[in-house]
C-alpha cells in the first residue's frame, strides 16, 4: 500500500512507534502471560500502570502536587457536564467564553445545572479572541470555562486569561501536550485524548485539590471527581486500553525530548502551511485572526473566503490520490481543515504543503 498522510481532526493520527510497542505487548501484558484486555482493574499490574501514566503527565506538564490526575470515562463531553455538575454549587452560575463550536457546546451543557454568562457577545462566525479588556466577566461566577483550541474553527488561545481569582477551567482536548502549560495557573485542565494523546472514551482532568467537595448531589458518581480521586480513577472498572495507550503516547513524547520540542515543531509544521496560505494572493484564504491561529487544526478555503465549491472538491480529490487524506473541512465550516498534531511528522506537513504549492500553480495560470 502507497504510504497514507493522515490529516484528520480526530481519532487522530498515533506515533507508528506506538503502534510497535502495543503490537509487541499486546496478548502479553508486561510478562504477565495475559492481554491488557483480560487483566482485573484490581491487579497490581493495573495498579502500577495506572500509577506511571499518572506520572508521565505530571512530569510532562510539572502538574503540581496539590493537583489531582483523573482518568475519566466518557470522552471531553462527558466533562462539559462534569465540570459544573462538580463545581457550580459554589454560586450556582458560572462564565464561558465562546470561542468556536466545542466551547459553545461546553456552555450549552452547563445551562442544564446552573446560569450560563457568555463573557463575549454571540457569533457564529468564530475568527477571534476579544481582547480581555472587552470581557464581561462575572465575580460571582463559580469558575470561568475556555476552550483552549477550538478544533473545528482552528481558533487557539495565545495567552492564559486573567480571572481575577476566579478558578479557570479549560478544555485543552485537542491541543493538550502540545506545549508547555502553566498549570498553577489554572484550577482544571481536561480533554479527550484521541485528537493529541492517545485514542477515544477517556478524558484526562487535572484538578486542583481545594475545588473538590463541592459537586452537586444529582452528580452521577462516575463524573463525580471527589469519588474519582479517593478512588485513585479506579471507581468503576475504567477505560483501561485507552488509558494504557495515553500512557505509551504520553512516554514517546518524553523520548522525544518532551513538550518544548513537540511544541517547536508544531511551529515549523503550522507556519509551513499558514505561509503557503499567505504568499498565496488570496488563493488559499484563512479566515482566522493571526494572533490567535492554530497550531493543530488549519482551516482554509480556496478560491475565496466563502470558498469555492468546485475547486475545493477538486483539491481533495487530488489530495487522496497522493494518499493525503481527511482533510475535508467540519461540516459546519466547509473548505479544507488540516490537522497537524504531535504525531503527524514535519515530513508529512510537508508533501501537503508541496501539493498546496503545486495546486496552487496549477490554478493560478
Ligand atoms: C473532540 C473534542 C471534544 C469532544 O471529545 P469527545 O471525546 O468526542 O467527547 C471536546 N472538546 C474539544 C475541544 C474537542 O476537540
């Protein structure tokens, strides 16, 4: 088979070395003679590796210790409820900031337990962060809710908001361990790990110890993080093979030199195709603000800014058959979306950029 480039949003593309290492342990689970698959949740095989992938993720990110690491069931969706099923009893509404599609989802879910204030006016056109000095934050508010990396729109937060001692909250699903976070700065951190860690039905939350014990009593106790941390993530039996990739993901990331250098060339392969995008004269259109573009997911249209049909359709077709493929945009966005994260290589980015260059050429006669 001709080698395939994948571009797409999520499940995303996996490191191939990891692809090795579970092929490797895969019926034999550290020389325990079984499978991972048939092992008890309760086994101290299970109990040890549920320990180091809580460690490669407070190595990774320097989570500090008065913070908990959850390994929860139910995707990054399952924590839009969670969130304030567990955290808006303080004042019983809190503040969102709408930046894209997966955020304004985030808000829609919390309005069943509580008062939504969206701190920026509605759109539905999402090609900017308002400067925090426009914001309508609300001081009662139990929390303030981001989106770090709105994965539809490509809109990426550059700065970490001032909340004025309000707990921050943020879905990092699909732009967690791409860089260096200052988790001090933040009172949960949580996302689904299938775009940038790992595969789908297990979200990861990081959670600061003093913002427990306050979930509401309605709260399913799987959702419940109190429950969840005193049970050290192993309530009920968990999503063991989806925690147990996040964990081999998270450990190649470490043998690559860790979250400044995954970071570094999610620069180099971003601007490779932002630039393409640029030097373009209008051909390749990013309708995102600069300041606040992607470094994981590029939308961009072509022929205009409102895209053109024909030409885009025309573009994917070409892609496929050089094997670069899910690059067709969100269905509520349209046009071309790529989707560069950690795992998808420097070369990878660019044979898309070369056959951007040579469409363009093609179509600019
Ligand atoms: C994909 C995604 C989600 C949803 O994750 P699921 O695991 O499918 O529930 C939430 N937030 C963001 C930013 C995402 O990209």
């Amino acid at each position: 088979m001709p080698k395939v480039y994948n571009f797409g949003a999520g499940p995303a593309k996996m490191p191939e070395e990891v692809y090795e290492i579970i092929r490797n342990e895969f019926t034999n689970f550290e020389g325990s003679g079984i499978s991972l698959l048939e092992t008890s949740h309760r086994s101290s095989t299970y109990l040890k590796l549920n320990k180091e992938v809580q460690d490669v993720v407070r190595r990774l990110l320097n989570v500090p210790q008065n913070y908990k690491i959850l390994f929860l069931a139910g995707g990054g969706q399952g924590q839009f409820a969670a969130v304030p099923l567990n955290l808006i009893s303080r004042t019983g509404t809190a503040d969102y900031v709408v930046t894209g599609a997966w955020s304004a989802k985030a808000a829609k879910e919390a309005k069943k337990y509580g008062k939504v204030n969206l701190v920026i006016p509605p759109t539905d056109r999402y090609v900017n962060i308002p400067d925090q000095s426009q914001w309508n934050l609300d001081p009662n508010a139990s929390y303030v809710h981001i989106c770090t990396n709105e994965t539809i729109h490509g809109v990426e937060y550059d700065f970490i908001p001032d909340t004025k001692g309000v707990p921050l909250v943020a879905d990092m699903s699909s732009n967690f361990m791409s860089k260096k976070v200052d988790v001090s700065k933040f009172g949960v951190i949580y996302g689904g790990a299938q775009k940038n860690i790992g595969t789908s039905g297990v979200a990861l939350v990081i959670v600061r110890e003093d913002l427990l014990n306050q979930t509401l009593p309605i709260c399913p106790s799987i959702l419940d993080w109190t429950i969840n941390a005193k049970n050290d993530s192993i309530l009920n039996t968990p999503p063991m093979f989806a925690i147990y990739i996040m964990g081999r993901v998270l450990q190649w990331i470490e043998r690559q030199g860790g979250l400044d250098v995954m970071a570094e060339l999610a620069t180099k392969k971003s601007s490779l195709i932002y630039n393409i995008i640029e030097e373009s004269n209008g051909f390749y259109c990013a309708p995102v603000a600069k300041n606040v573009r992607s470094k994981m997911n590029i939308p961009f249209r072509i022929g205009s800014i409102e895209g053109n049909d024909a030409l885009e359709k025309e573009f994917l077709k070409g892609a496929e058959a050089l094997g670069l493929i899910q690059l067709k945009g969100h269905r509520d966005v349209g046009g071309i979306r790529a989707s560069t994260y950690n795992a998808v290589t420097l070369e990878e980015v660019q044979a898309l950029a070369n056959y951007m260059k040579d469409f363009y050429k093609k179509h600019s006669k």
